[in-house]
C-alpha cells in the first residue's frame, strides 16, 4: 500500500523538513549563552537551504518557533523575534535571487511583533511569484492547532460527515498544496515529534544524527539524504522488498534503536 | 424652489451607451466636473448636512469619485435592468440618509428638490467645463445632454418636475438657486479649502507616501484654485473666495492644456476607466484589468523589497504595538467618515459599499445592513462607556482586543452569502473579485483556476483583519483605501 503512489525508492526526497534542536545544549558546551546558540544557528539554516536547493530539493521545511516555545522566558523570546527580524531581512534578497519561495506555517499568535509580521508579509510577497524550491518556516506552529483548525473549518463549512476523508481533510489544512513529508532531520539526537507538521509527517522517515543543530552543515545534510536513499520505505506495507537489509543497522547516524 | 409641471417627462429609453452623456463620462477630465459639482451640492444646506453627516467623502474622497462615475456608467449601460437596479439601489441608499442638521434644520437625502439640483448641477458642470475646454456644445447637444440629465431624475424620483423642461429655462433655475437656495456650508468648506491639501493617495501611490505628497503639494492649489475659479460668481463670494490674479487664466490654462493632452495623446489613455486603473488598480475592469493587476503586482513586490532593505527604524517596543495597530486600524478602516468616532453612519458607509460593489438587490441589501446594525449594536454596548452614542478612539483602544464577537461573525456571514452570487457555498473567483477587485490573495498557483474560499476560509478571514490581526489586500481595497 503506498498512499502516494510514488516511487518507494526516490533518490531524492521531495519534501525533507529540520526539527532545528541543540541550540541550547551548542552553547552550554561553550559557556556561552543561550542565545549565543541561536545566533549561531543562522548559519546552520542557510547552509541547510543551500544544500538542499543543490541536491534537488523540492520542498523543504524548517522547524523554527512552536506554539509551546512562548512558554521560554520572555527574554529569549524577545531575543528570538528580534533574531528572526534580522536574519529574514539579511536573506530575503538573496532568497528571492534564487528562486526560493517563502512560506510561514503559523504565525498566528498577536504576540508577534508587528515588525515582524509586517516583515513576514513582505517576504512571502516577494517571493511569491518564485518556483524554485519551497521554504516553508514553521514559526508559531503546532501540529495539533492546525488539525483542530481544519476540523473546525469542516465543522463550519458544514460538510458532511460520510464527506469527510482524509483527502478532503487535507485541504483545510495551511498549504494544501505541500506534499507529505519525506523525511524528517531531528539534530541533537533528540527523538521526539514535538507537535512538527503532525499530519504531513505520517509517512515520513526520520533521521536523528547526533550534531547539534548550530554544527550542522551541508555535508550532515547530505548525509542525511543519503540514509533516506538506503532506507526501504514501505508506507505501512508488511513485507519489506530487501528483508535482509534492515535500515537501523546501516545508518550510521541513527543513535541506537528504537 | 422652481418647479415646472407643464412638460412631458423625458423617456429614460434614451439612457444607454448611445447617450451623448456617455462620450463626456468616458473622458478622464469629466471626473474634475464631478467634484466641481460636488461643491455646488455641498453648498445646498441639505446635500451639505447629509455630506457631513453621513458621506464618507471626506475621509475617503476617491471612492465618493469613482462611485459617482460607477452609478453613471451602470445607467447607461445598455441592459436596461442594470440601470434599472442601479436607480432602484441609489433610491435605498438615499432614503437610509436623513437626519437633522447642526442648526436644527431636518435633511433628508430623498428630498426632491435637493436631488434635482444634484442633477442640475452636474449638467451645468459638465457644460461649464466643456466650454472651458475650449470646445463649447452647440445648441442642440447640450439640449440632448440635458433630456438625458432630466432622463436621469425621471429614473431615479419617477418624473423630473423639479428640473425645469428645457436647457433655456434651466439657467433661471440655476442662478435661482446659486442666488437664494446655497450656503456657505462646512462641508462646502471642507471641499474647498481641506480636501485638496490633505486628500489621501490613489491607492496605486500609497506605497511612496513621500511622492505623493509632493505631487499634492504642487497639483493641489492648482486643482483647487482651478475648481474655485470655475465656481459661479455668487458661490465664490459666499464663500469668500478673493479673485485671485490669473486664476481664471489658470483655470483655462488647465483645462485646455488638457484638453490638448487628450487630442495628442491615444485616446485610450485619456479615457477615465484607463485613469481609473491607474490610480486605483482594484477598480480596473476588462482587457486592462490584466496589465493593472501584474503591475499591481509588481508594484506590491517592489514595495516589500523596498521595506525588507530600508534600514531597521528601531523596533518598537512590544508592548505598545498591539494598542497602536489598534489605533491605526480605527483610523483606517471603522472610522468612515473621518471625524474622530465611530458611530453608525461609520459602519453604514461600509454596508453601503459593499452593497454598491455587490450590485445587491434589495432583500440582500436589508440583511447586509441589518447584520451592521446588529454590529453597531454591539460595539456600543460593549465599547460606548460614555453613552455619548459613539465610539471614541480612547474607547475603542481600550477594548479592542476583547472584540471577538457574536454580531461581527453573522457580518461575515452574511458577508459571505451576498457574495456567493450562485449560492454553492463557496466564493469563486469572479464573485472574490466581485467584492474586492482583485484576485483571490492567497496561494493559488499550484492548484490552478479553479480555487475556490470556503465559508470558514471566508469568515476566519474577515475576523483576522476585523480584529486588526491581520492585513488583507482585498479588504484593504474595499475599506481603507480610496
């Protein structure tokens, strides 16, 4: 059963996304901060664009700010909004330039300062018209508010119950058009969902190399797409084709089994 | 006032793209003879009183303009039930404006002497600015143009006996009125000495807020002393307007200059609905419609660049962002008429441009306004600590946060339905641009044309921008801009 119907052996995954974890943990090693390590994660994220743009990409998605990272102390927060204002602003030419399409995923919550949105805005505008590759930020996004909202949306547009499929239900999800998720990067060694993209990631694989997000580079990424490459991706099918080639065991990124 | 009953009415028949009064709405230049004629309805008390009452030309004076030449174009549209719904759309419109003016005198927009002279006057306008041109009407053109003025009343009241029968009896009537019948009005006032020098930009130049208003500050005096030296003798020395040396002069030289311009250049540029585009590309319609809205487009683009790469103005603190966007958003869009408060003429302008936008019939039109008023209701008993029967801008900053609301969310859908023309629960693209203009905003591109808004998608959208959460190219087009 393949849901997608696509090759189950795509060299290159259409959609990857990055859970963007370590940035605290990169900066406590160096006594550094907290937001030391977010400011280093800038460079992370676009070597990350890069990479993915030149290994033919098509989709990728960055994990930046969830619904529960308000709860961080206000301070950081502060920090972060003003981090993310900057390093948007810094890029959004050359973003445009290369043909990427800017999206945001959330960014709904009145706590972001209006520059920001203001900002946001912009950027989405401006790159509106690009077909290149699709950068999709998850800022102030939860994976369950975006199922709550759809069922909300179904509920008011009063569709029918029997109506309700799960084609029909992706619709009202933000950006219908994205396709699922790939595969999923988690640095840091971290393995958990932590609310990312609930639905989109139902079929996703998922890697969780060891490195710290601040340290991550194309060369991580290029591995990661390359355990992708080697994993047998069967969509909930029972029977393996190769099943003497068990993934967990030739990833060499993979901390441990699960 | 004047009043002739001896004639026959005119035959609203003659109304249609054939009229000689459509060749004259066609030309850009028509649109000064608009605003001329709208100073010389200012100055009759009750036009005045309700201009200042209820219209919302002060605070936005293109939409009183283009409205203006959209009602002339639907009558003379060649489907007679189009002018038909336009007149019967206008008669609903007027008779929700009546009310009592600051001296205690009672005005009502359905008076037929006043609307007579809303027609009169526009007829003198047009003639008086055609001869400035320097091509003055013959005898037999301006009688056509004025059966097809008096055609006009007769549609809109049923019979034009307030307008004298023929062109040769019309100038009596005319200097009668100018003599004995006008004011000195504020909203004539207003017109004269405030509009010009404060007038927002057409929405195309909105972005280069800089540009505009140098442009203003140099076309401005000009339009504005051109407009007061067309004005009749009497109203000038009414209002107190000193004969200032070469205005007349100038005023012939605007018009003819022109005048000139719209010889040399190709005529589809001199014509108002190119002009039109231009200055506010959401109301472009037709052939052009495409170019404005890639040029929109650019332009939308150009402008978001632009304020990616300008310099961070050191950001504002957070604190006191959310009270100020309120305080924008009150200013911009609850605040119709301009005058500091919300009240119900406020959110009256607002029905009353949807209705116009939607070409509503009068059952749809009645549910619209009732679902305001149910609004209206609302943010007073919620907002109007004072009970002063309005809603100040301390007041509304105060609350604004807690305006999730009941009223607001049947406006939406109430909203929603009126512009679901074919009723299959979902906005197409020609009913989005029905209401606002322009294309659908969001993301279309992958799925291709036939992308439709849902009722939730619809709803949730007008609460965002409603709560001042979130801007909207299309509700910005409807509401605060023009």
């Amino acid at each position: 059963m393949n849901p997608k119907g696509s090759d189950t052996r795509a060299s290159v995954p259409r959609h990857v996304a990055c859970v963007m974890d370590g940035n605290g943990r990169w900066a406590r090693q160096r006594r550094l901060p907290r937001t030391a390590g977010h400011r280093a994660a800038e460079a992370a994220v676009i070597d990350v664009i890069e990479a993915a743009r030149a290994a033919g990409v098509r989709w990728l998605s960055l994990y930046a700010f969830s619904t529960e990272n308000w709860r961080r102390p206000s301070d950081e927060i502060d920090f972060l909004m003003g981090l993310v204002r900057r390093t948007l602003r810094k890029h959004a030419l050359s973003m445009c330039a290369r043909g990427i399409r800017c999206r945001f995923l959330g960014v709904s919550d009145p706590r972001i300062p209006p520059g920001l949105a203001r900002d946001i805005a912009d950027l989405v505008e401006l790159t509106r018209g690009n077909r290149g590759m699709t950068l999709t930020i998850a800022f102030d996004h939860g994976g369950r508010r975006d199922i709550v909202e759809a069922a909300r949306a179904l509920i008011r547009d009063r569709v029918p119950a029997d109506q309700v499929t799960e084609e029909s239900f992706a619709r009202y999800l933000p950006h219908p058009d994205t396709p699922d998720v790939d595969l999923v990067i988690r640095t840091s060694g971290e393995q958990r969902i932590s609310n990312f993209m609930l639905w989109q990631v139902a079929y996703a694989e998922w890697v969780f190399p060891e490195v710290l997000w601040p340290d991550f580079r194309a060369e991580h990424f290029s591995e990661c797409l390359h355990v992708y490459r080697n994993r047998e991706r069967r969509f909930g099918g029972v029977r393996p084709r190769f099943p003497d080639l068990d993934p967990e065991l030739t990833d060499p990124l993979v901390k441990g089994s699960r | 006032m004047s009043v002739d009953t001896s004639a026959g009415q005119p035959d609203i028949s003659i109304l249609g793209p054939g009229a000689s009064l459509n060749t004259y709405c066609q030309d850009a230049r028509w649109g000064l003879a608009v605003i001329r004629a709208t100073i010389l309805e200012a100055a009759h008390p009750q036009i005045g009183a309700a201009l200042i009452e209820n219209s919302t030309f002060v605070a936005h004076p293109w939409r009183r303009v283009f409205n203006t030449l959209l009602s002339v174009q639907r009558i003379l549209d060649a489907d007679p039930r189009v002018r038909d719904r336009e007149a019967a759309r206008l008669n609903r419109l007027h008779a929700r404006i009546a009310g009592v003016d600051p001296k205690g005198r009672p005005y009502n927009a359905m008076d037929a002497d006043a609307r007579a002279w809303v027609v009169g006057s526009l007829f003198e306008s047009t003639v008086n600015l055609s001869r400035m041109s320097g091509v003055s009407m013959d005898a037999a053109e301006m009688e056509r143009l004025y059966e097809e003025f008096r055609a006009i009343l007769v549609l809109l009241e049923g019979n034009a006996d307030h307008l004298p029968a023929t062109v040769t009896d019309f100038w009596p009537y005319f200097e009668d009125v100018i003599d004995r019948g006008l004011e000195n009005t504020e909203a004539m006032r207003i017109i004269l000495f405030e509009l010009f020098g404060r007038m927002p930009a057409p929405p195309l130049l909105r972005p280069y807020p800089a540009l505009w208003s140098a442009g203003r500050a140099m076309a401005g005096p000009v339009i504005s002393e051109f407009l007061k030296a067309t004005l009749p003798e009497p109203v000038r020395q009414r209002a107190g307007l000193g004969e200032l040396p070469g205005s007349h002069l100038l005023a012939r030289g605007v018009y003819l200059g022109t005048g000139v311009a719209s010889r040399v250049l190709p005529e589809s540029w001199t014509r108002t609905d190119t002009m039109i585009g231009l200055l506010d590309p959401s109301r472009a319609e037709g052939s052009g419609a495409q170019l404005v809205t890639a040029l929109r487009r650019q332009q939308d683009r150009a402008a978001a660049l632009l304020r990616l790469l300008s310099p961070l103005s050191g950001d504002a603190p957070a604190e006191g962002s959310a009270a100020r966007s309120a305080d924008r958003f009150f200013a911009e869009v609850l605040d119709q008429t301009g005058d500091g408060y919300v009240s119900w003429p406020d959110l009256a302008a607002m029905a009353r441009e949807i209705a116009s936008r939607l070409d509503l019939d009068a059952d749809g039109e009645e549910r619209l306004f009732d679902a305001f008023a149910g609004w209206w209701r609302e943010l007073a008993n919620a907002l109007d600590d004072d009970g002063d029967g309005r809603v100040s801008r301390a007041e509304y900053a105060a609350a604004a946060s807690s305006l999730a609301s009941p009223a607001l969310v049947r406006v939406a859908e109430v909203l929603f339905d009126a512009t679901d023309k074919d009723d299959d629960q979902s906005i197409s693209a020609a009913e989005h641009r029905a209401l606002f203009r322009t294309a659908f905003s969001r993301d279309v591109e992958t799925s291709g044309e036939d992308v439709r808004y849902t009722r939730s998608e619809f709803v949730r959208e007008f609460l965002a921008f409603m709560a001042g959460r979130k801007g909207s190219a299309g509700y910005d087009s409807l509401l605060t801009q023009a």
